[in-house]
C-alpha cells in the first residue's frame, strides 16, 4: 500500500513498552501481536472432489519482547511472579515511535497471559550485551495511530549495560569456580485455546509450565565433584529427591559488584557428562560438559545477594519444596581472580 500524501514511512522505530498504564521501558525488538485466523476444510461436499473451507475463530499471535534488565519494576515483578502466577493476566501496549519520539502506532494488547521469559546464555569470553525474552500471549489486540509524544519519562534512558561475560554459579558441594558457559535459562508456560461463544473468539488458559536444562562448560581438571556426583546419581542409580541438588546463577553488573538478577533452581539432577573433543595435538584446554534437569525456578532482580554483602542462609519456597541456600561470602578480590580464572581456563 502507498504511503498517501503527507506521510512517510519510519525507518529509525522506538518501541516503548507499557504495563498495567505504566511506562515500563524499552525493547530493542518487538515481534507479533497480529490478528489471524485458522482455515478449517469441510467435509466433502456436493461438488466433489472440491472441498469447501472457511475461517474458524479470530486469535491473535504471541507478542516477543527483547529488552534490556533495566525496565521498570512492574515489568520485572511480572517476570518474577510467573514461576507461582501463571494464571495472571497483563494490558499493556507498545508505542512504536519515531526518530523524534513521535507516537507514530500504538499496539494495545489485552487480558495477556505471560507465557515465556528466557534468560541469556552466558560466555566468560563473549563481548556481547545480553537480552531478555519475554513472551506475552494476549487475547486482544488493537493498533491504532499513535498520536503526540511518547511517554517521555523513559525514552532515551540508558539501561544497565548487561554483559553475558559477568555472573557466578553455586551448585553446594560441586566446584563451580571454573564454569566459563552457562545455557540460556528459559521458562515457558503452555496455553490451551478452548473456543467460545460463535467460533469466534479464543479464550487462552494456562496449561502447565516448561523449564529448560541447565548446561554448565567448565575445566576438565577441576571437574572431579562433577563427576563423584555423575558416578553416584547416574551410573550407581541413586537419583532419588533427597539426591538431587539446588543451583543459583547470579547475573552480575559491568564491575562484577552488583547482582541485576539472580535465578535460584531446585530439583536439579546430572543426566550426562561428557568431555569436549579436543584434535589430537591440539593446543587447547580440556574442558566438560556437564548436563542437568531442573524441576522448579525461582526468579529475583536486583541486588539480592550482593558480592561480599555477608553471609546468611534463605529458604525461598519452590511450591511445598524448601530449598536451603548456602550464601557464601565472597570478597571482590577473590571474585575478580575467579571470574579471570574463568576467562583463561
């Protein structure tokens, strides 16, 4: 479709983000959020071997979200809550603005279920920013043309830098000090559309929720606690619940003083362990994989635990399962030398 006269395309978009009227933040990339619709083929009718089809109910396609950890608080308390709320329902709305933050489209969404969250895979050697991932599957949406300014408390705010390169694993009673990758953390709650009224509308409802594994790459000569726990959970069978362990990732700032985030994982149990393919000859350092499943998440921003902030025991609840966190104290000294040990191991 042409532009029409006295209007032109926008190239250089902003997309700010609201949550429940607030102004929340920045993404750097908004995808869906369109309408659609499923085509249904009858059955064979009089004009064989034609088959009739028509359009069932109207839905409309998840909305993607990649941004920053700086957003506001409503945003991340959404984040937060989704591990115990997943039945809640978020308005919100994307306000697509222009190189002068003019409002040129707004993207209202409606009664949205928040239905994935996906934390950044971490590289002790990556020089990259990282991102989050939040999904939102709502039940409405309506564009419209944006008019005015756009919510100017938050355009052009500078976010935490987050770096994939900064952060710390705890695993109690494995050696973790070596971990140099982390695989993305991501949990996702399954919706189920069950039609209603005329086949018109689809009304989604939260199914269960999905939590990926925990992957770790760390040095092979510092990964004997990894194996004594693989030789006796995998290979001598005991894997029961009183076998399993409790993780902590911290997301840690520029300095690697503050903690941005920190995801606390219980049920966890190692189903492989296996060494990286080195060439024969090879100038390189022997390193190992090692696998885990991961039952339940918990999930906090901010400075919860901060490096060197003393030492204490919490028992953050995962349903009916208490977990005891074994919160160590660690001066920066010593973390700046283990985070150098994890970039050169």
């Amino acid at each position: 479709m042409p532009v029409s006269q006295g209007q032109r395309a926008y190239t250089a978009a902003t997309y700010l983000v609201e949550l429940a009227g607030q102004s929340v933040g920045e993404a750097q990339r908004v995808e869906g959020g369109d309408a659609l619709s499923d085509v249904v083929v009858e059955k064979p009718g009089l004009t064989p071997p034609w088959r009739a089809k028509h359009l069932a109910g109207v839905r409309w396609s998840d909305i993607t979200l990649t941004t920053g950890i700086g957003m506001a608080k409503p945003f991340l308390d959404a984040i937060e809550k989704l591990p115990t709320a997943v039945d809640t329902r978020y308005d919100g709305a994307i306000v697509v603005a222009d190189y002068n933050f003019n409002a040129v489209e707004r993207r209202q969404f409606h009664h949205a279920l928040l239905t994935g969250v996906a934390f950044p895979a971490l590289d002790a050697a990556s020089k990259d920013v990282a991102h989050l991932t939040v999904t939102f599957s709502p039940e409405f949406v309506d564009r419209t043309k944006g008019t005015g300014k756009a919510s100017g408390g938050i355009v052009g705010t500078k976010q935490t830098k987050w770096l994939p390169s900064h952060f710390r694993v705890e695993i109690p009673g494995l050696d973790c000090t070596t971990v140099s990758k982390v695989s993305a953390v991501t949990l996702s709650s399954h919706v189920t559309e069950p039609a209603v009224g005329e086949l018109r509308d689809y009304e989604t409802q939260p199914a269960w929720l999905e939590l990926s594994d925990l992957v770790l790459t760390l040095s092979s000569s510092r990964a004997d606690s990894f194996r004594t726990w693989h030789e006796d959970f995998v290979i001598r069978g005991n894997n029961g619940q009183d076998k399993e362990k409790t993780a902590t990732i911290s997301y840690l700032g520029p300095t690697g003083q503050d903690v941005l985030a920190t995801i606390d994982l219980a049920g966890v149990g190692i189903y492989k362990l296996a060494d990286v393919p080195l060439e024969s000859g090879a100038d390189g350092i022997a390193r190992t994989v090692a696998s885990m499943y991961c039952e339940q998440v918990s999930i906090r921003f901010g400075a919860a635990n901060p490096v060197g902030a003393g030492t204490g025991n919490g028992t953050p609840a995962f349903g009916d399962m208490p977990v005891i966190h074994d919160i160590r104290n660690v001066d920066p000294t010593v973390l700046a030398g283990t985070h150098m040990r994890r970039t050169l191991s």
